[in-house]
C-alpha cells in the first residue's frame, strides 16, 4: 500500500498544483516515507517543491518531550534553515506571524484513532487559521491503526478542549483527511482543502486491522506510543492519565497495562469478569508486577493487569477497549470503596474541572464508576446511541 506521502512523491501530476507555491509541513518523527526518510528531508529533495516552513504539534516535531504540558520552543531546522514553528508551545494555535511563511501547508501526521490524541485537535487549528488567513491544506492521509470500529460517549457541549476537538465518541475510527473532511464541515470553515488519499489501505483485512502489518515499520508518534498494542488499547487506556493509577509510563509497555502498589490485580480482573464477562471480549488480561523508572509511582512496584491484543485471541470486532478500563476502574471502586482513584490536577490547559471528565468529554463516566447503584447495562445505555450516531454521522466522510 502507499501513503499520501508517498503518492505526493512518486506522482508528478499530484504535486503540480504546488508549482510556484511556498509549502509548509505539519509533522512529527512518525513522518516518514516508506524507506524511512523523514517527510521535511524527502520534501526537501524535490527540486519541483519549495519549502519554507514546518511545524511540529505536541511533543515536538522530533518527538522529544515526554509528558503532558511539556512544551516544545521555536527552533530553525540545523539541515534546511527553514523555521519549525511549535503548536505545542507559547501557543497551540498557529500565529498570524506563522501562517504567513507559507502557501500550502501539508499535513502528515500519523495518528491513533482516539479524540483524545492532540493532533486531531492541532488539525482543527490549523483548519480555522487557513480558513482565516486564506491558505491551503493537504492532508498527506496515512492508517488509522486502530480501524474502524467505534467506541465511547459523545463529547458533550462545554467540553472542547485540547483533548476535545469536537462532538465525536473516544474512538472515531477514521484517518486524519477523513476527519479533516468533518471537521469543515462540522464548523463551517470555508478553506481550500484536499486528502491524497492512501491506495491500498484495507482496515478490515488481518491481522493488521488497520495498520499494514509487515509491509510498515512502527515509529512512535508520540514517546509512550511504542507499538500497535498501545494503539489498540488506547482508546481505553488513556483514561488512566486522569487517575492515580500508573499507565505503564516509565515501563516498556505504556498504556497497556495499569496498576499501583496498593491493588490486587488478579482480583481486580476476578471482578471484572463477575461484572461484565461480555466486555472483555477479543483481548486476553494478565495479571503483572512492574516498577516504573518515572513518572506515577516511580521506583515502588506496582501489581497490574495488562491488555493483550496481539495473540490468536484477539478479535477485532469485539475488542472494546474503552470498556474494558471503565469495567477495571468500576472493579477497583468495587473491591476499594474509598480508594482515591481520580487524579486531580490540570489536564492538557483545562483547568477546574477533573482530568477523568476531560478525557472524557463530559462527568457521565465518572458518574458510573463511582454509583454504587450503577450496571454496565447503564452504561451501554449511555454509550450505545452516541456510538450508532456516529456511525452515521461518519459516513459522508469516509474515503475508503
């Protein structure tokens, strides 16, 4: 298969409309081509392109800050001279002063899936900034490596934020062009627009589901997303960052697994197989011991429960992987009713409210696993509707 990358740079014909242009890239270290050549260096090459600017969205354009609110600088790049202007910075929004470096942005990022990856967001901002300044914006589509299925509740009105770009469920199961497309029209921007589509891609075929599985290498788009397992359980994991719970941060495998010292991990996943066995379907759990090198519990063991999505038990189709860390956070306030599960302290510039809501675009999670009174039963009844609402909503976008 190709990606809009490489079809940008094996065919004249699509470049042409960027003769006498300044061109800009919005891109991180997973930007790469099919031989691994960085898409600022094989951009760079073409004697047919002028390139004049880049911009790198959260955690930088080389992928070099770890955490949450770490911000990446200005910089100029040390091989071309061009300016790399940070959206993850003094501002998450381009400046006037930025958006005037460049004709034609091309935006080739490799994303996970899951509303709460910031790049999505970036996308939005940059969308809204060449609506206002008058430029163009080329998406340069690449996988969604976790496929299409769909999953969690509809963020709810109040909610934007910079894990929250928009009314869609945690996992939205389109590419990056694709939910530019919704994104125009969802807010009426009036901006020129266009995808180089992929050729080839197959998000129903195995054993990739989504990602080309043998024909791509893996390069983290961002540091703590190492794997296609981690892409997998994202969508559920990434809750963890809104609790006292570690995420695997500052172990070989983050977000797939969680645990902390003070948990019983096998009884933990006993809970959740009394509550809400059909949850769990197409992933295998395993009880683990780790300690992380940083970050939430650093240097103590932790007991935990690992996601495993990569063995012959795995089922597309049936994963749920968001479910799956609402049912072990409703397992651990079941077996630990006052343990302090919640994490409070600002989440990505949203300030006042609890990072878990944020994540979630809304409290209704929250809501669930702290009511004792509350079934998984409720829950799907919460979820169900948003997720077939989005499956339709989506459908006038989808390129492939």
């Amino acid at each position: 298969m190709k990606f809009g990358i490489d079809r940008l740079l094996s065919e004249p014909e699509l470049r042409a409309a960027l003769q006498g242009k300044r061109v800009a890239l919005l891109a991180h270290p997973a930007s790469v081509t099919a031989d691994l050549t960085h898409s600022v260096d094989a951009l760079m090459a073409c004697p047919d392109l002028k390139v004049t600017a880049a911009f790198g969205p959260q955690h930088g354009m080389r992928g070099d800050l770890q955490d949450n609110m770490m911000e990446s600088p200005d910089f100029t790049d040390p091989v071309h001279g061009i300016p790399v202007f940070s959206l993850y910075g003094e501002v998450r929004r381009p400046t006037g002063q930025a958006m005037g470096t460049f004709d034609v942005i091309l935006v080739d990022m490799q994303d996970l899936g899951c509303r709460i990856y910031t790049f999505i967001t970036t996308l939005l901002y940059m969308l809204e900034a060449a609506a206002e300044h008058g430029k163009t914006v080329w998406v340069l589509d690449r996988p969604n490596p976790a496929g299409r299925p769909v999953e969690g509740l509809t963020l709810r009105p109040g909610w934007e934020s910079f894990v929250g770009a928009g009314p869609m469920p945690m996992r939205h199961g389109m590419t990056l062009g694709e939910l530019g497309l919704w994104f125009i029209d969802r807010f009426k921007l009036d901006v020129d627009y266009r995808v180089i589509e992929m050729q080839g891609w197959a998000p129903e075929q195995a054993p990739g589901f989504g990602w080309p599985l043998g024909e791509r290498s893996w390069i983290n788009p961002s540091p703590n997303a190492p794997n296609l397992s981690m892409a997998r359980a994202y969508a559920g994991t990434v809750m963890l960052e809104g609790t006292t719970l570690s995420e695997g941060r500052g172990t070989t495998r983050p977000l797939e697994l969680f645990g902390a010292p003070d948990i019983d991990a096998r009884a933990v996943i006993a809970e959740m197989r009394a509550l809400a066995p059909e949850w769990l379907k197409g992933c295998r759990l395993r009880d683990c011991w780790f300690e992380p090198t940083f970050h939430k519990h650093v240097g103590t063991l932790c007991n935990g429960v690992q996601m495993h999505v990569d063995d012959p038990a795995y089922d597309h189709a049936a994963f749920r992987p968001w479910r799956v860390q609402a049912l072990a956070f409703k397992a651990i306030r079941r077996l630990y009713p006052d343990y302090d599960l919640w994490r409070d302290f600002p989440y990505e510039y949203a300030f006042g409210k609890l990072a878990i809501d944020v994540i979630n675009g809304g409290p209704a999670l929250r809501e669930w696993v702290d009511d004792p009174a509350a079934t998984p039963a409720h829950l799907d009844a919460l979820t169900l509707p948003d997720e077939a609402a989005w499956v339709e909503e989506r459908k006038p976008f989808l390129l492939y």
